[in-house]
C-alpha cells in the first residue's frame, strides 16, 4: 500500500490542523507528515513509526491524541537533498549536511553543524573550501577561513613585538665601532671577547640585499674575531634583558640574519642572572646553528627557558640572549662545542619572540626604538653623534656671575632611566671628565630622571669670560643604565 502524506498547521494542541489530531487508527509505518507552522512558518517533516513507545517530547516525538495509551508516535526527520534554493531566509534548527548547491537570498542561519563541500559568502568571488588552523597564515590562502584559534595565534605573534631593543640595528648611540670588550657601539648589543681581538661596526646595506631591507633593515653589524688559540679564549655578542622572571617557563623563538666568511657554527645560549644578593647564575645552552659561506641566509631556534621557581632575585636581574662566535674548550658546555672560529660574522634583523614560531621582523617606529634604547643610555650629543667628539651641538651651557657661590644646573634624560645611571661629563673638545668647575651631587643624580652638576662659580677658568663680571660654562654628558 502507497505511503500517504499528511499535512498539519502546528504540532500540538489535539485542535483540528494540529499533528496530534490526526487519528492514529488511519496511520501507518512510514507515513509522511509535513507541518507548516501558522505563527512562525516554521517547515518541520516527520515519519510516522509504529512501534514508537517512548512518552511525546515535543518537537522530536509527537503522539497522537488517539494514542495516548498504544505504540505509535510522529519521528522528526531530518530533510535531504541535493540543491536547494530559498528565495528568502533559511533557518535550520539543528544540522545541515549539504553535498550539492545551497543557495539562499535572505539570511541564512542554522543552529547545530553546517556541513558544505564549499560555501561562498555575499558574493565576494572567494570559494572558502576549509577552516584552517595554520596559526602563521603563511597558505595566503582565499580558500581557507582561519579558526578562532589561529587568528589568535597569529594576531598574538604580531602584537608579541621583539623582545630584543634595536634588534634592527638601528641605533648606535656611543658609536659605530669598537675594539673593546663590552658596550661601545651598537645600542643594547654587548661584544664581549677574552683573548686575542674582536673588530665591530656598523655597515650599511645595499640593493643587492634587497630581501634583507624588505624587513627594513638600514644596517647589519660585522663582527671580526682573530687570535683566539686558548681554552679560555672565547668572543660572543648577546643582549641583557630585564627580569630575569619575566620569560622563564616560557618557550622563546630567536631568528636573524647571517652572512659568514666561511661555514660556521653558532652556539645559542640563555644566561639567567638573578643579580646581587640573588641565586647563582644559571647558563643553559639551547642548540647551534650552522651558517654557510658567503651568503646571507635567515635562520631561526626555539627553545625553552628554565624555570625560576625556587630562586632567589636580587637587584639588577636579568636574562641574557648569548650568540656564542667563538670558543675554547673551557666553554665546550655552554656554546655547544663549537671551538675557536677566528674570521668575520655578519647579523642584521635580530629578533626574540615568545613561541615557536619565527615570524616575519617587524621594525619598530625609530622613534619608538630610539626611547627604548634611552632608558640604558642616553646623551646629550646628537643622535648620530658619536660620544666624545668635538661639538658644541646639543652641549649643555650656563652662565652665571662670578660672585656667587655657585648653584645647580639640572641635566634632564630624554626618557625615565632604568636605574640611577652612570653620569660622564666631556668638554666640548670632546676630553672625558675634564669640564673645569663642575662637581656632581649625589643628591640629585641619585634620580633615574634628572642629574646635575655644580656651577662652582668661584673659578676664573670654568669657561670664556664674557665680561669682566660674567661667565659660562659648557659641557658634554652621557648617563649609562646599562645592564
């Protein structure tokens, strides 16, 4: 006998058009109900099994009122088909698993899993085809619709700016060379070396490197370490970082750029420094890197930073970033074995950044870049001036008349220093230490954002006289809060 097709205006209600009106003794197995909510236009379909027993639970069982008491009740169904087309809004309430055509004029909204082989959206001519969950967008993809968590991902990476300050190289304060160990040219960078010599400054890039500027990269800095033959021989470059609980537990990614006079090898390195009064420091080497010859590759390492749990922190804390260049065997541990390498190495593009992933470098706003360096080093030369040269511009100036005692004269930082910093005074010859008059307090540059110095005013000699009752001094100065 044919399956007969029945058609209600709502479900229940025991009213004449309801679902549950229709005489269970007229029905049979696999019949076919259609209902058209009247107040919601609500499009429901439902198969009648006779063998049902469980109590109504609308909308999923309906019961007819006939049959309150028998087997027999109306099963929601779910609805197939291979295209569809709705001239207005769609509205499904539980799963849509569409293997052909949807196509839908008004909204279309559904409340459990939509299931398509493709689905495009307002007519913007991109086919999503997938949910991709690649955190670094790298596919460029216009078929692929990022999850929540990898545009997460990805937006934390960006917003997670370089940990290292002027890891584009782009300040360089004291100077654009230096022979010494230490501090001495490029901002933040420490060029540390024990036997025989190392050789930094600050060249320029050009158009044949043209990848490398695309990260908007000016400089690189090059590096040539000889002599080194003995086991405590070593010469490395690393950033000092402040907090040394700041990162620790955390999962770091260090990539740059390098360009080698010959294959190397690098010895990446974290230093945890828990500072006076603190825990004993505590060096983990985290891996090398091999360089090739003669061309300027990006390389990148992830590795985990210890935890401090259980330590102790003093003052001046920190964590040290360490590119080991060269080393003797004393220092086989924390470099990585990677013995004495006396030739030239060459880094742009220097980067730090909490997970596992190296993502593009970023440049700061020099601006931005400028007052981060300033807070470990500032002066009141020039940017681009280096320390100790012969310039009166941006030198510090007072007048005052000869009879009296004397008075202060404040030396503002341009930004709020880490610490109560080193003050230096120089002539305006560019001579170290050497301003005639002038002593410091302690009272006032015992402050992280202002110095000064003492105009003396008793002594003939403390600048060119201006009349035969008037003076002036003028000086140089550098604060240094290094780490």
């Amino acid at each position: 006998m044919a399956k007969q097709i029945f058609a209600a205006n709502k479900l229940t209600g025991g009213v004449a058009g309801a679902l549950d009106d229709i005489n269970h003794t007229a029905l049979e197995d696999g019949n076919i109900a259609l209902v058209i909510d009247a107040s919601t236009d609500l499009v429901t379909f439902y198969k009648y099994d006779a063998s049902e027993a469980g109590g109504e639970s609308s909308p999923d069982l309906i019961i007819p009122d006939s049959n309150s008491t028998g087997t027999g009740a109306w099963v929601l169904e779910d609805v197939y088909s291979y295209d569809l087309t709705v001239g207005n809004n769609l509205s499904v309430q539980n799963d849509a698993d569409i293997d052909g055509d949807l196509n839908v004029d008004g909204a279309a909204v559904v409340d459990g899993a939509l299931t398509a082989a493709s689905l495009e959206l307002g007519g913007s001519g991109a086919v999503p085809t997938e949910f991709s969950t690649d955190g670094t967008m790298a596919g460029d993809s216009d078929t692929a619709v990022p999850t929540e968590k990898a545009v997460k991902t990805y937006v934390d990476q960006k917003a997670n700016a370089n940990i290292l300050i002027n890891g584009n190289l782009d300040i360089w304060q004291r100077a654009t060379s230096q022979t010494t160990s230490g501090y001495g040219s490029a901002d933040r960078w420490k060029f540390d070396f024990v036997g025989g010599s190392q050789s930094t400054q600050r060249l320029a890039l050009n158009q044949t490197q043209a990848e490398l500027m695309a990260t908007g990269a000016s400089y690189y800095v090059t590096n040539t370490v000889s002599g080194k033959t003995n086991v405590g021989d070593y010469a490395l470059i690393q950033q000092k970082i402040e907090d040394v609980t700041k990162y620790a537990g955390e999962t770091l990614t260090l990539s740059f750029w390098s360009y080698m006079t010959g294959a190397v090898t690098l010895g990446i390195e974290i230093g945890q420094n828990f500072g006076s009064g603190g825990s004993t420091a505590v060096f983990t080497h985290c891996g090398t890197i091999s360089c090739a010859d003669a061309v300027w590759e990006n390389h990148s390492i992830t590795f985990d930073v210890p935890s401090v749990v259980g330590k102790t922190i003093g003052t001046d804390n920190n964590m040290g970033m360490v590119i080991w260049l060269s080393a003797g065997s004393t220092y086989d541990v924390r470099s990585g074995s990677i013995g004495h390498q006396n030739t030239t190495f060459r880094f742009a593009s220097l980067k730090l950044e909490k997970g596992s992933v190296a993502t593009p470098f970023v440049a700061r706003h020099l601006a931005e870049e400028v007052a981060m360096c300033q807070r470990y080093f500032s002066k009141s030369y020039s940017l681009a001036t280096a320390v100790g040269s012969s310039t009166s511009v941006g030198a510090y100036a007072n007048r005052y008349a000869s009879a009296l005692a004397g008075h202060w004269v404040p030396v503002r930082y341009p930004v709020e220093m880490r610490k109560t910093p080193t003050v230096e005074y120089y002539s305006l010859v560019g001579t170290a230490s050497s301003v005639s008059a002038v002593t410091t307090s302690m009272a006032h540059s015992a402050d992280t954002g202002i110095s000064g110095i003492y105009n003396q005013g008793s002594s003939g000699n403390c600048g060119p006289l201006l009349t035969a009752s008037t003076q002036y001094i003028a000086w140089q100065w550098t604060a240094d809060a290094e780490l």
